[in-house]
C-alpha cells in the first residue's frame, strides 16, 4: 500500500555540527525543510522517491554559540543557504534498493548525483523515521566557512525523515 508524506503529516530536517578554531562562536543547526513530498511503495519502481524545494530550507534552532541566534541571524541563514550553499538546485532521491529497513538509492543535491544508503523503520505504531549522513564534499560542495574559516560546517551533516 502506497504511503505518501509531505509537510502537514512528517518532518524533515538537516541537523549541521560547527567545527574549526572558532567553533564556540557558531551554532550547532536544526533546519527543517518546508517544501517536500515523498511516497514510499514497496511494490513500485522506484519503491522510494522524495523531492524537496532547496530553497525552503528554514532554521529552526541553533544551540551553543557565544549569543542566542535571533530571528534575523536566522534568517541569514537560510539567505546564505539559498544563495551560496545550494543555490536553487533540485533535491530529490530515487532508491534502487528496499530490503528490510535498508534503503539505497542515489541523491541529486547540488546538481550531483551520488549514491547513499540508510535506514528506514516502520515502528509498531505505524509511524515512519529515517537518517541519513551525508557528506557534503562527496557532491562537491564545499562545507561553508566563517571567519577566515576559523568557524566551520562540519562536512557531515544529518538528515532526519519521521511521519507524526
């Protein structure tokens, strides 16, 4: 049976980690992205396919940092995010691959195509969640950088699905 998710029934977000020399100044993210759809169908091809706006990422929360990060800091961030980070490119990933709670497939994010593999678990309750680590640089994206590059995105960031 066909399951189809988006906004109003499940959440997906980017969670980054700061590295560098100047990590304390900056902020550990949550991101969520607002424009999405998938549908899960183990009984189609592809049996897994999820589309998301790159430019509906917005932050929802950053933890540490030497100051609270206010509406318009946020704000800049999903500015830069649009602008430098992902520029407008499609997102979408297409599994070849459902076996058990394993999925693989490949992901289009900044205009390159790679393969990725992660988990996804039905609980009792019905509900739906995923993660997946991705690695920036491995689609040729240069993890951003501030203050001289002193304050880092780490490379890897998290990528979290789960239906409510």
């Amino acid at each position: 049976m066909p399951h189809t998710f988006g906004p109003e029934n499940a959440t997906l977000t980017v969670r980054t980690k700061r590295t560098g020399a100047a990590s304390k100044a900056g902020h550990d993210l949550l991101i969520e992205v607002t424009a999405w759809s998938a549908t899960l169908d183990p009984d189609a091809e592809p049996a897994l396919r999820l589309t998301a706006d790159s430019r509906s990422l917005r932050v929802l929360e950053g933890t540490g940092g030497i100051q609270a990060l206010d509406d318009d800091a946020k704000a800049g961030i999903a500015q830069t995010i649009d602008e430098e980070v992902l520029a407008g490119t499609p997102i979408e990933f297409r599994s070849t691959s459902l076996e058990g709670e394993t999925v693989e497939g490949e992901l289009e994010l900044a205009g390159e195509r790679r393969p990725i593999s992660f988990e996804l678990a039905e609980g009792e309750d019905g509900r739906f969640t995923g993660r997946a680590t991705v690695k920036q640089s491995d689609w040729g994206m240069k993890p951003y950088t501030a203050l001289f590059g002193t304050l880092k995105v780490a490379d890897e960031v998290e990528v979290a699905f789960e239906t409510r």
